[in-house]
C-alpha cells in the first residue's frame, strides 16, 4: 500500500495547485478551533503574507470572548499578523432568519467588504466536513452541486475562498497539532449538543457508518465522484445562462441543468449569489410548461419576483406584484394558501403559549376570544401603521421593516394580518399590541410557512 503523504506535502501541494504565491495577502479564517489553528500553522509555511482573521459572532457569551483572547495570543506569541471583527448576528439578524443563516449571511457580508482585489480567504473545512454536509444534504433533496458544496477553490460574491484541507480528516489536523507541540486549541461546547443535526450526524451517524461498512473511504470516493459531475454540469450551465434564452430555450433545458442555470441567472441578476430551493425550481419549471399567454410571477426566496412570458424569463420585482388580499375564517379553514405561491397561514387554537416557540418570528400567539371570526389578510399598502407589542404608540410600517433590515424587494411579499382594518401582525417581522394573552387563557396560535424556503 502507498504511504500517504503527510498533512504539510498536502497542503504544500494543494497551495501550488492554487497558485498561492501570485496571491498578494491570504486572509486566514480563525476561529481557534482544531482545524482553524492547524490551516494557519500550515499556511505560514507556504505564503509570506498571511493574516490570521478572528470574527466575533457575538454569540456563546464568555466562551466566545475567552475564543478570541487565545486567538489574539496564540498569533501575538509567534509574532504573526493578527485581525479581530465583531459581526454581532443577534443584533443584524433578518426577520425570518435562523442564527445559523444569519452568521452565513454575515460572514460572507463581511469578506465581500473587507477583501482587496486578489485577496484570497482560506478556510478551514476538512473531510469531516465534506461527510457530515452530504448527509445533511441528502436529508434536504440536494442535488450532486449541493451534496458537494465544499469545494477547495471557488468564488463566490467576488471573493476567492480557498479550502486546502478538504482532504484532511479531523483525526490527522489534531495528531498534525500536537506533533507540533499544540494542544490547547478551542473547542467550542456546543458541539457535544447531539440535539443540533450535524453534531448527532459527527457524533452518532458517521460513526455508525463506519462501523457497518469498514470506515468512509468509499463516501470519499462518491464525494470525489459527484463533484466531478456538479463541476461539468455547472460548467455546461453557466454557458447556457450566459445568453439571453427565450422561452422556447428555457423549457428545452433538461431538468440537470435547469436549477443550475436558474441559480447562474439569478446571481448574474442579483450582482450576488443566490441559491433558489428546490420549491422555486418546481414553481418555475410549472410556469414554463403551463404558460399559453400573458405572464406568470415566480417568487424566488431572496432574491424577489421573476416573470415568465413568451420572451423567457425576466427579472420582476416584488413591485410589480399585483395587490391582493383574502378573507381568512380561520375557526373554518385552519390553513390559508396564500396568493402567488407566497406560503401558508395556519391556525390552531391551544391552551398556553409555548414556550419552546419564543424568538420564533414566524409563530404569534394571541388571546383567542380576543380574535374576530374573520381575519384580513393582505400585502402592504401605502401608509400602513402598526402599533408595536408593548407600546401605546403607532409607527410606519415601512419603518418597522426597515429597522428589521427586510430586504426591499421583499415587502410586497410579506402577509399582513388584519382585524377590524387594524394590523396585528406583520408576519416574520412584527406582532402588534393586540389580543395580549392572560394567564390561564385559551390562545389562538398563527404560523407562516413561507413555500419558497
């Protein structure tokens, strides 16, 4: 059997397949962990202009301050280029966003601005990684391009990240860091949580896995085996979406290419990357196959509008989105579909509020007896005014939204809940103060699913 190169000739090999030395700065992702400090410690020895970058999520409390205290000292002790940013995801977090996508958002947001031209970024995924996304993946329905997210050198919002370690396991970085005398890197205690996904995939799956099939080198394989295909068919997409496709281009694709070229379009679109669900693919394959004449609007989740018409298909923003507004008997239908595919309002009278459901943006509870039998349902309007949960004053909608950081494109978009002509909740965003539930009382809970997500 052919002995495996070590950890430092791999990375070696992989910074001269990237080209490293022509980059003038290599920005480091630094978390603390394993991993982070074993990219760092590698990549000092192949680049004369590395910068180790530690960003703050402002999450996790005093775990997260004592993370970048170690980082500033581990870089302040060997006398390298050291930067801390505080991205602070509570306080930027959207409406309707999970901490997770939020902390994505933020961390992208944040290399976009900071990165000079011909800077590269330099993260840390490893091969345990890779594994534990394309279970997470499969979970989700994605696609060979989604299964195979990770990949060693890609742009993405005009920003070149790097993955050297890709074909590294988690065991070799920490026995690599301790034969360089490290053991005190930051482990961050969540990851012990097997209540969050991918630690139970890290902790209970994969290791079942290996059991029954003699450890992952065959997963290895199929990794290396289904990003050769997303690579030739997002290749053979971006080709496609580079013209201007007519209708009759469009429902020519096959059904590989056309999530792909949808997500080349967009992002072209946009000036940003933006990745549209397996939702939105459907929504627009329906409307390509369906149209005879006119136009069809296709929401696209963060990114707005789309029309299909007999040019092909076109940017529309949520602007163009026709007013609308439904009677909701909510005690009759405990679901309301919304118009043009916009999700779904449920209904459902309990006891108590649950707990489990605060900082849900997306779940309100009310005093049920307090609730008419008949709700409206609307989009926006024009001088629209909310009186916020627990203030004896109104405000503008349009400034609720923008203190929620909701995108514009996104707020013909939204539902608003309407009783007597009055708003109780803009959904996702903010509840009024209305029907506020008593001790002991019955609640009407109100859900919005957005489809698109």
């Amino acid at each position: 059997m052919p002995v495996r190169p070590d950890i430092s000739e791999r990375v070696t090999a992989a910074a001269r397949a990237a080209a490293l030395q022509g980059v003038p700065r290599l920005l480091v992702g630094f978390s603390g962990g394993a991993d982070s400090t074993a990219l760092l410690v590698l990549l000092h020895e192949v680049h004369p202009c590395v910068t180790a970058v530690h960003l703050h999520h402002g999450l996790r409390g005093q775990e997260a301050d004592a993370d970048a205290q170690w980082c500033e000292r581990f870089c302040r002790e060997r006398e390298w280029s050291y930067e801390q940013h505080a991205l602070d995801v509570p306080q930027n977090r959207r409406a309707g966003e999970s901490l997770e996508q939020a902390a994505r958002r933020c961390r992208l947001e944040f290399w976009a601005a900071h990165c000079e031209q011909d800077d590269c970024v330099a993260l840390a995924h490893h091969a345990d990684d890779c594994l534990e996304n394309l279970f997470l993946r499969l979970a989700r329905g994605s696609n060979c391009s989604g299964l195979t997210g990770l990949r060693s050198d890609r742009v993405v919002c005009g920003v070149r990240f790097l993955r050297p370690l890709l074909e590294i396991s988690r065991a070799e970085i920490e026995q690599f860091l301790r034969s360089r005398g490290i053991s005190d890197w930051r482990v961050d205690s969540s990851n012990a949580d097997h209540a969050m996904l991918r630690n139970a995939v890290r902790h209970r799956l994969l290791p079942l896995w290996r059991e029954l099939f003699g450890g992952d080198a065959a997963l290895g394989h199929a990794l290396h085996a289904l990003r050769d295909d997303a690579e030739c068919l997002e290749a053979l997409a971006d080709s496609a979406a580079a013209g201007e496709g007519t209708l009759q281009d469009w429902r020519a694709l096959p059904p590989a290419l056309l999530p792909r070229v949808l997500r080349a379009w967009l992002s072209r679109e946009a000036g940003r990357e933006v990745v549209p669900d397996h939702q939105a693919v459907a929504r627009l394959r329906d409307a390509l196959a369906s149209l005879q004449s006119g136009r069809i609007l296709v929401p696209i989740s963060d990114f707005g509008m789309i029309a299909v018409d007999d040019s092909g298909v076109r940017n529309a923003s949520a602007a163009s989105l026709p007013p609308w507004e439904v009677e909701w008997h909510w005690r009759d239908d405990a679901e309301l579909r919304l118009p043009h595919g916009n999700g779904t309002l449920h209904a459902r009278v309990c006891d108590e509020e649950d707990p489990a459901q605060r900082g849900n943006a997306w779940v309100e509870f009310f005093d049920v007896d307090a609730v008419p039998e008949a709700l409206l349902v609307r989009s926006r309007r024009q001088g629209d005014v909310i009186r916020p949960f627990g203030a004896d004053f109104t405000r503008k909608l349009q400034d609720v939204f923008v203190d929620a950081k909701v995108p514009r494109d996104r707020r013909d978009m939204i539902p608003i809940v309407c009783a007597d002509s009055a708003i109780v909740w803009a959904a996702g965003v903010r509840r009024a103060e209305f029907a506020r539930m008593g001790k002991g009382r019955k609640t009407l809970r109100l859900e919005f699913s957005r489809e698109e997500r």
